[in-house]
C-alpha cells in the first residue's frame, strides 16, 4: 500500500467505545466504536498530510470478525492498520504522518491490515464469513492514513468513526492476513482508454518460505482507484497460462468497491497474481500516479496464509512494454514480491 493515500485535518481525537475499552468489560465481543473529528473541509480543499492514531487497551487478544466505518462527505479515503503500541510512537489522535516516520508497509511488516475505505464511500462494512477473523495482540492500536477531499463549493463537517465487532476464540475457525498489490507505474495517455497490468510469480516465495507452491484461499477482495478508472481485475495464472478470474470490479468512485470472495478462491494450481487497472482519460494531459486528480491502481485483500503477501510496482516510474489493442494501449511491468510472517 502507498503513503499517498493518507490524509486528514487535524483536530483532537475523540474516542468513544461501546464497551469499556480497557480490557475489563465482561462481554469481550462486545462492539468497540470509535468515533474521532469532527473535520471542517474548506470547499475545494484536500487534506493529504495527516494520519490518526487509536488506542485499543485491550488486554487480550482480539479476534475481529467485523469492522464497520461510517465518514460522510469528503472523506476520501482511508487506510488502517493494527501495530505494537511502540511503533509510530506518540499520544493518541492527530498526527503529522511524517513527523512519526508513518510508513504503510512498515506498518503491514510490525502488525497487518484492519480495514481499507473504498474511494469515497461513506459508509462501509467490512465482514468475513462466521469464524473467519483477523488476530490483534494485546496492547495494541489501530493507525491510518486518511485523505479528505471536498470537491463541492461549500464547506462539510464530518464526524467519522470506526466500529470493530469481536468474537470469542472459541468461535474462531480461521484467521486472516493480508495481501496488498499495487502499480505506480501509470500514465494514462490523453483522449484514450489504456490498461496497465502487473504480474506476480508468487512461487520463489512461496517456496522458499513453506517448500510448496501457493495453497491459500483469499477471503475478501477490495480495490482502489479514482475518477479515471473503469475496471480492476485480478486473476490467478497456472504454469500453463490458464488464468481464472479472482476479483474484478466495474464499480464508479463513491460505491463499496469491495466484499466477500464467494466462493473462496483457492490458489492450489495457481502460482501467479496479475493485477489490471483500465482507465479512460478524457483530458487533453496525461495521468500519472497520485492524489488529486491523478490516479492509483491498487488491490487488498485477505488471505487465510499464515505470511502477509504485498509488492507490484512500488515505485513512480514509466509504465512498460506499450502495445495498442483494438483502441486501448497496454502496459505491462515487472512485479517484485514481499512476504511476511503474520502469525504472532
């Protein structure tokens, strides 16, 4: 995942739980809400600076079946994840993203994914099938970056919060990790359509690290991109070549473009990921990677591997290999791959 998703006005945090919060309430799956702001938006403003921090003080692990984020307008976009109360350091709330060294995958590498918005969408439910759950060590906190944008020529005031829903261990029958692909090599050609692809051979790796090719199942899928984008693809490819699609969305800015795999995705047979963003760009300038008004192409997802899978092109650089099919030019790059270990 990219630090340029990341963003937003600062104000003291507030943090409201629906249960006690500090490890004593006697139901432990009780729902947690966390509600932080309010944010004034100025009209035409873009906040990409900040990021926020959120105590858990839970003194036992938390087994996350759900997360439920509820923004408003010109809450744009947010990223969070679940760390070790030591990394990033510092009070709860507002933060200046670099003043703590904020960093996406560092913050993947110490602890892992809790929840990503999609573009735009005020309210979001994140929910994995019964027994499925993401696994948060005791004293831990949830991070994020977040990205306000308010297109619209009057202010907004939002008042944001995060719900995570836990069950009891005994319930659980799955845990979860997380998979995070992305492409910043783009640039989208004016007055055109394009698609810009990335494929990942995950069996060096994965070889490497369980001495078998890829077994795992993914669970959940989510993508994100801006106004240019038309469709995001991800497919499995056999050694073969034969490719089977895993996640593929059509889904315009401001809808829920994420949910359930269902059926599960098994990536037995399977030994690479390739990730496909098509655009149309109506302007006269091409597009690169950013924020604003420039555009992204990322996949999320989560796994039932035992290891965190990421890479792509993590880097802006010129999208490769052009090749004009039918009326849409191609590109293709080269993918480095990451792993680590998400069991604790």
């Amino acid at each position: 995942m990219n630090a340029g998703m990341r963003a937003f006005l600062g104000a003291v945090l507030v943090v409201v739980t629906a249960c006690t919060g500090d490890g004593s309430d006697p139901d432990p799956t009780a729902p947690r809400t966390y509600e932080f702001g309010p944010f004034a938006i100025g009209a035409g403003e873009e906040v990409v600076e900040d990021c926020v921090q959120i105590s858990l003080d839970n003194d036992d692990y938390l087994y996350v079946n759900e997360v439920e984020l509820t923004t408003g307008p010109g809450f744009h976009h947010s990223n969070w994840f679940f760390v070790p109360s030591h990394v990033f350091e510092g009070e709860d709330g507002t933060f200046k993203c670099d003043d703590r060294n904020f960093n996406e995958p560092v913050a993947a590498i110490y602890g892992g994914v809790l929840f990503a918005q999609s573009t735009q969408a005020a309210h979001e439910i994140q929910r994995f099938p019964e027994g499925v759950v993401l696994k948060i060590p005791p004293r831990f906190k949830i991070v994020a970056q977040v990205h306000l944008l308010n297109p619209a020529d009057e202010p907004v005031r939002v008042t944001p919060n995060i719900k995570i829903t836990p069950i009891l261990e005994a319930a659980v029958t799955t845990t979860l990790a997380g998979i995070s692909f992305q492409n910043q090599a783009l640039a989208l050609p004016a007055n055109m359509a394009s698609r810009f692809t990335v494929e990942c051979d995950l069996t060096e790796r994965h070889q490497f690290i369980f001495g078998r090719n890829p077994d795992f199942k993914i669970y959940y899928a989510l993508a994100h991109y801006h106004d240019l984008a038309t469709k995001l693809t991800v497919e499995a490819i056999k050694p073969s070549g034969e490719a089977s699609v895993i996640y593929s969305t059509e889904h315009n800015v401001g809808d829920v473009l994420g949910g359930p795999i269902d059926p599960l995705f098994d990536m037995t047979g399977y030994t690479k990921l390739r990730m496909s963003c098509d655009f149309f760009n109506p302007r006269s300038q091409v597009v690169g990677w950013g924020v604003g008004d420039q555009e992204m192409c990322v996949f999320l997802a989560f796994s039932d591997s035992t290891y965190n899978w990421g890479g792509g092109v993590n880097e802006q650089g010129p999208p490769e290999n052009p090749l004009m099919v039918g009326n849409t030019m191609t590109f293709t790059n080269g993918c480095q791959v990451f792993a680590n270990d998400a069991s604790r």
